[in-house]
C-alpha cells in the first residue's frame, strides 16, 4: 500500500491518495467521485515542459507576438502550467465557447460567449489552448474564425486529445495526452461546474453523470 498526502487549497482540505490493489480511494468529498486516476500530476507538469519546449522552437524566431488563448474555463489550469513553462514573451488572451451545455457529450454546435478583443491581431501569433479535443468541431472553428479575423498565425495545443470522438478532420498541433474515451474530470475539467479543482485527471464514474 502506497500513502501520499498532498496538500490542496480550497474547501477540500487535504486530500490523501491510498493506493492499493491498483484501485485509488480518496479521502476527499470531491474526489470520491473519481473511479481512478488516468495522468498524475506529476505527469501532466512533466508532460507540459514537454510542448513547452516545443512551442518554443517552433516560435522563436517569429518576429511577431505570441499570444496564448486560453478557451474559459476548462483551460485556465493547463494554461496557467504551460505559461510558466514556456521561456519566451508570451501575452494570453480569452474566448468562451460553448459545445456542451450541461451535459457530457458535444452538441456540434458552437456559440461565441466571449469574443477576443485585440487591435494587434494581425501582428499576433495565436496559440489556442484547450483542456481537451473530442469531436474537433471546435477547434476546428476557432481556428477558421481566427484565420479569417487576420491573425498572423493560429496553432492549436491541447492538454487532452481524444481521436476516437472525431467527426471532422482535425489534429491539434501540439497534444499532451491521448486518452481512451472516458469522462474525465479534474485539472480544469468538470462535469456540471465540479471537479475543476482536483490536481489529476481522472475518470468520473458512471453512477455521478448517469443520475
């Protein structure tokens, strides 16, 4: 049996992993909730010096500004890593969109619920950042949408990749990681405005969103 206690912000406390027969019980009301862990956090800091490093050769020399947009809210965790990461001048910009509703399967339909606002656009190199990729219609408009706005470039990072949900032809330019079609929560991610705060990505269980 393996015991880890790591501290945690917020209403949750402190949240202790006991690992066990390789099954994960949390001591934590939130986290209860998750079947297992699927990317540590150590994993995902790792992983994330990984595209930093990336990101960085392929920018170097772009002469332009490189701006990070970050998709609210999912990616704001993601981002926030990834920016510490990444050696070079970078400002970060915001767009709210919206696939999902309340439920946990895409509708294919996307709305602007918060446009960017830049007069420098078309001296910008727009890097989007999003916590995860499924069917691509999102990505996949955005990217048009600001190809069409002028921006000087647009590239697309994602900490969560799911090609198996595809229905369009899209591949994001830098992914973390490729996972297996499941719920996941934590990092960022939520089902119905919780879990954002749990320092993983794991699997929801089925009882949570099949209620």
């Amino acid at each position: 049996m393996i015991r880890k206690e790591c501290g945690k912000s917020g209403a949750a406390g402190l949240m202790t992993e006991i690992l066990q027969d390789g099954k994960l019980e949390i001591e934590n009301q939130a986290a209860l909730d998750v079947e297992r862990v699927l990317i540590s956090e150590n994993e995902i800091v790792e992983r994330v010096g990984e595209l930093a490093r990336m990101i960085e050769a392929d920018y170097k020399n772009s002469g332009n500004k490189l701006v990070l947009l970050g998709i609210l809210k999912g990616s704001v965790v993601f981002m926030a890593e990834l920016m510490k990461q990444i050696r070079l001048p970078v400002e970060i910009d915001f767009m709210k969109v919206s696939s999902y509703g309340g439920g946990t399967t895409s509708t294919g339909n996307v709305e602007i619920k918060l446009d960017i606002r830049r007069r420098d656009i078309e001296t910008s190199d727009i890097l989007i950042v999003e916590d995860i990729i499924d069917s691509g219609r999102t990505l996949s408009y955005l990217v048009d949408y600001l190809k069409l706005r002028g921006a000087a470039s647009v590239r697309t990072v994602t900490l969560l990749d799911k090609p198996s949900r595809r229905t369009v032809d899209f591949e994001p330019d830098y992914r973390g990681f490729e996972i297996p079609d499941e719920f996941v929560v934590g990092y960022g991610l939520d089902f119905d405005e919780k879990y954002r705060a749990l320092p993983f990505v794991g699997v929801l269980k089925h009882k949570v969103y099949e209620k």
